[in-house]
C-alpha cells in the first residue's frame, strides 16, 4: 500500500530543524530520499528536544556530519571538486605573487577597477533581470540545473564576464603604455620606465586572474552535463554502495 | 549454499532483523530507534539510509512511501518492509550463527570465572 505524500501537511507543517540544517540537508541529499530522511531527522530531532535542547542539537550534527558523508560527497561531487580546485588556483596564483618579491607591488585599485568594474556590469546585462547572482549560487549547488541548454546559457555569463575582464585588461595596457610614452622624457626614461610598465601590465595580470576564475567556474557549470541531476546521483550511490557492499 | 543466496553482513542482518521486529513494515527514525533499544547500538541515519539503499538494490527490502506529520515538518515516512529474499538471507544468517556458536565453549572465559568480558578487553 503506498500512500501519496500529503502535499497539504507538507506546505502547512512548519520544519522543527533549524534553518541552516535544513538547507545541509537539501543540498546534501539526492531529491528522492529527501522528504524521508529530512523528515527522519525532523521527528528525532522533535522528539529529543523535549528532553534537553542541547541534546537534540548534538544529535542533529551528528546526522548531518553522517548524511555528508554517506551521501553528500556523491551528490555534490562537482560543488567539493570546484570548491577544491578554486582554492588550489587561488593558492597557486598568490604563491607566484609572493614568491615573486614584495606583494604590495601587485596591488593597484585603479587597475582592478579598470578590470572588475566593467567585466561585473557585462555579466549583469547578458543575465536576465534578477538572475545574475543565482549563477553564482549555482556553483555550489548541483541540482538545480537539468538540461544542457540552461547549463550553456548559466556558463555563457562567466564567458563573457571573462572575455571582458581580458579586452579590458588589454584596453589597460595599451591606455598605459600610452600614458608612458606621452609622459616619458630622455632625462627620466632609464628611471621611469619599468615601474611605469610594470603598473601598466598590472591589468592584464588581474585579467588574466579573473578569466581562469570564470574557466573553472564555467567548467563546473557545464561539468553536469549528461545529467548528474539528482535521481541520478542516487542510482550512482546505489551503484556504489551495491559494489562496496560486494567487495 | 546455493549460488543465489545472498550474503549479508552483520549490520544488514540487524537492520533486517529490527524492519521484521516491527510487523515487517519499518521506517528510518524507528528502525534506529528499535536498533539503539534492542541492540544499544546507535545508528547514524546516513549510514542506515546508504546501508538501505544497498539491500534495495540486492532485493532484500523494498520501500513505499507513506503518510505525513506535523512532527515531520509535513514529510511522508518511507517504509521498508523485508522481501521474502531478504528473509531468507536473515534466516540463513542466524542458522549460520547457531552452528558455529553451538560448541562453543569459551575457553578463557570459564577459566577465568569472575571475570567479565569488559575487565578481559
């Protein structure tokens, strides 16, 4: 016998768990185990906390730790491998900063304005009104997109926000060469000159910065390609568990 | 043995054994429950859940969903109930257990008269 869930309890009931654990949840789990388990960890949860609050708190992140781990690492692979790869990217570009002398003279506002300001306003107009920072949400977030058409049109904003961050990190360079050039004589050349260039190219660096962070942003989008959506995620976990349980 | 019985383990035979405790119809929260009262084992619902999941897909339990309630925050139950492969292979299991547990007589521990299994570890 199989009761259909009761959609009316289900928009009615309030959650017991708190709001930060409900959202671990969702995001951790495949769609199909979602209402049982969260509603699992609902009635436990309920239910410890007529004894002792904290109790019921200490049990609920001990599900949760365990639900993140049996199920989360599958269902949300890309997010973690993203989350990974932007730290490794992250840390390898301020390793070459650092290693390459005082950092303090990689930093120039006016060069990240050049860079950032028009590349974020490009991302904002190609997005449809209200949409532009769900593309970022999406990153963490494998299950929202299910066809390949809306992952291509969610990666073209990090596209372009890159394709602009370069013409404009271009654009920098040639203002500032420019500028040198205009401003350089033959008395102050040998002294000006390659301080001057080295801010002048400070533009095509953070260009360059912000185009690897959008690659590896529009790769995750795309990566759920051939549809990692969250059903799924849960026959892979089958899939998995089935083979672990035989070996 | 026959070639299609299925081999359990021994946190699947317990799972099996607290669904059928329980009429053979059991979900998440009181299958855990039945295993902490019964066994004083405290089960994590994601292992319970990947672990379900597994015996779903050997054929040892099926699933159905069932009704909501405000305690639940409105979410329907998920039942699992034992196939009758899934009861076989429990009951093999056990018989399994008993043969070999038969002639046991535990050598150390009636040498030691007094002593406890907690003051031998």
């Amino acid at each position: 016998m199989t009761v259909e869930p009761n959609k009316e309890a289900l928009s009615t009931s309030r959650s017991n768990l708190p709001s930060s654990a409900n959202a671990i949840l969702r995001w951790s789990l495949p769609e199909s185990l979602q209402e049982p388990l969260i509603g699992d960890c609902e009635e436990g949860f309920y239910n410890k906390r007529a004894q002792s609050k904290q109790k019921a708190l200490f049990w609920l992140y001990k599900q949760i730790i365990s639900i993140l781990w049996n199920f989360g690492l599958t269902t949300q692979r890309g997010s973690i491998m993203f989350f990974m790869s932007m730290c490794g990217v992250i840390a390898i570009m301020l390793m070459a900063l650092v290693l390459g002398g005082d950092y303090g003279m990689y930093v120039n506002i006016p060069s990240v304005i050049i860079v950032l300001i028009p590349s974020i306003l490009a991302g904002a107009v190609y997005a449809e009104k209200g949409t532009f920072l769900s593309h970022f949400s999406l990153l963490i977030n494998n299950n929202a997109l299910k066809t390949l058409q809306q992952r291509q049109r969610y990666a073209k904003m990090f596209e372009i926000i890159g394709q602009t961050a370069m013409i404009m990190a271009w654009f920098g360079v040639v203002a500032g060469l420019v500028a040198i050039s205009g401003n350089t004589t033959k008395d102050t050349f040998a002294d000006v000159i390659l301080p001057a260039f080295s801010v002048c190219i400070l533009t095509l660096l953070y260009g360059l910065m912000l185009k690897a962070l959008c690659h590896f942003a529009k790769i995750r989008i795309l990566s759920g390609e051939g549809g990692v959506s969250s059903d799924n995620a849960a026959t892979s976990i089958n899939q998995k568990v089935l083979e672990r349980g035989e070996a | 043995m026959s070639r299609e019985q299925k081999i359990i383990g021994e946190f699947e035979q317990l799972i099996l054994l607290a669904i059928l405790h329980v009429n053979n119809r059991s979900y998440g929260i009181e299958i855990s429950n039945t295993l902490l009262s019964c066994c004083k084992r405290e089960v994590s619902l994601g292992a319970l859940y990947t672990t379900l999941s597994r015996m779903q897909g050997k054929g040892l339990v099926t699933s159905e969903m069932g009704e909501a309630s405000a305690q639940r925050g409105g979410k329907a139950k998920k039942y699992f109930i034992v196939t009758a492969e899934g009861q076989l292979a429990v009951k093999n299991s056990l018989a399994a257990l008993e043969a070999l547990s038969a002639d046991v007589n535990y050598p150390d521990l009636s040498a030691n008269r007094g002593l406890t299994c907690g003051d031998i570890l």
